[in-house]
C-alpha cells in the first residue's frame, strides 16, 4: 500500500493545477461519495475513469461516459489478490452502471437521480454470490448544496440489491455529506444503513457501514482520494475492523 501511494503521488506532482471533482473550485459532480451513489451525473460529452484500491488486493476499475444530458452509462470490474502474490480472484461479472437524472437541483428542490449500479466492493463471496459490501442494485438519490464556509452537499438514497442469495431482501437507505475544505480539497461522510445486510447469512451485524474520506483535485479532471470504511466493525468476516482504501478519478471531455 506504501508503495502504491508514492507512486501515485510521484505521478500527480508533475500535473498540479486546476480542479477534479474536490473542493469549491470542483468542475465535476460527485456520483458516489465513497460507496453510495449520489444523484450526480456526468455530463454529456465526457469520460471518466476511477480506480479503488482496497484491502486483500482488491482493484475495481469502472469507465464512465455522460452519453445525454443528464444520463450516463458505465461498466467496470475487478478482483481481488490482483495486489499481493498468488492466483487473482476475478470477480464473476462485470458489472454496469446507469443514472438518469429525472430533477435538477434548483434552489427548493434537490436533484434526483434513479439508476442502477451492479458493483459491489470488496471480495466477491462466490457461495453466496454477493460482494463483501452488496452493490447498490437499483436506487434513487438526492443531493442538495449549501453555501457554508464554502458548500456543504447534502445526500440520500434509497436501493434494492439484486444480491439476495444471503437470504436478506430488504430495501436499503443510505445518508451522506460533502463539506469543501478550500479550493481543491473536500472531505466526505456516508452511513450506509445496511438493513439489507443484518439477516439470514448475511454478512453485516447490524451496526450499519460508516465511511469517511478526502477527495483532492490535484489535477486537470484528475481526484485523488483517500477513504476509512466500516469505522463501525459492521463486517463478520475476513476483515472485521476498519479499513483503507485509495481512490482515483481522471475526468475528460472526448470531444
């Protein structure tokens, strides 16, 4: 993990200037805060490419394109062990993403986003055929901004995994916040209820994923994060306590 952080680090010094999507200065919106999708979309005529690094050597990577106003499209995938030694655990699938956004935010309303989005996070748990954090499935989010001392972004969402093989069918919810800590830096809270997560064989102890981060534009479209997940000790197994992670995000206009 060391490694992977200068390297990345070492990258980016080169490339300093203008905005990602962190901080008041942000040209992009966020569409997820850490885990939880958000009502945000990429606009049309734009690429995105993100990067997860998480622990047991799980890399996801997903490609976005904002194909219509106010609609996007993207696909991703991954494994784990892909960092370490010994054979990669590919995940099952690939997975998809699609949003639509059916409100814009004005100055009453929030905006509302319904999509769905087949990744989960973590390692793949082939017996119960979910995610160690179930993907969203599909989902409806709002997001609202504030100005204070910057801008304070509101969210919430409600989402129905397709991951049920654990026996645990509920609906989900979902509540977060971004707070902009100057131009290019913001700092990003979620609590994932996981009320889809807490019976039968399922794999949370009801506690719920409480998740934290940073965001930093430290390039032309280019985000660098850096996350805390599970604070709570929600998971039962392999990797019971909290966790880090990296996040890395290169926004650009394809034409």
């Amino acid at each position: 993990m060391k490694k992977i952080i200068l390297l990345l680090l070492v990258l980016f010094t080169s490339i300093l200037s203008a905005q990602g999507t962190g901080g008041t200065n942000a040209k992009f919106e966020y569409r997820s805060l850490i885990d939880l999708p958000t009502a945000g979309v990429l606009s049309k005529g734009f690429a995105g490419v993100s990067l997860d690094v998480l622990p047991f050597g799980v890399l996801i990577t997903k490609i976005e394109v904002g194909v219509f106003d106010g609609f996007s499209f993207g696909i991703s995938y991954g494994g784990s062990n892909i960092i370490g030694t010994g054979a990669v655990d590919w995940y099952k699938l690939p997975a998809i993403n699609i949003r639509a956004r059916i409100i814009d935010e004005s100055e009453t309303l929030p905006a509302l986003t319904f999509g769905f989005d087949s990744q989960g996070k973590g390692v793949y748990n082939r017996n119960l055929e979910r995610y160690q954090i179930k993907s969203p499935g599909f989902f409806a989010a709002a997001s609202k901004n504030f100005v204070f001392f910057g801008y304070l972004s509101l969210h919430g969402v409600v989402n129905y995994s397709l991951e049920r093989q654990d026996g645990d069918k509920d609906l989900n919810l979902g509540i977060g916040f971004e707070k902009t800590i100057g131009d290019k830096v913001s700092f990003v809270t979620e609590y994932d209820f996981a009320a889809n997560d807490n019976t039968g064989t399922s794999l949370g102890k009801g506690n719920g994923y409480l998740n934290m981060g940073l965001r930093w534009s430290v390039g032309e479209g280019l985000t660098l994060g850096i996350d805390l997940r599970d604070i709570l000790e929600n998971k039962r197994l392999m990797g019971s306590s909290a966790d880090r992670g990296i996040f890395v995000e290169y926004v650009k206009a394809l034409f």
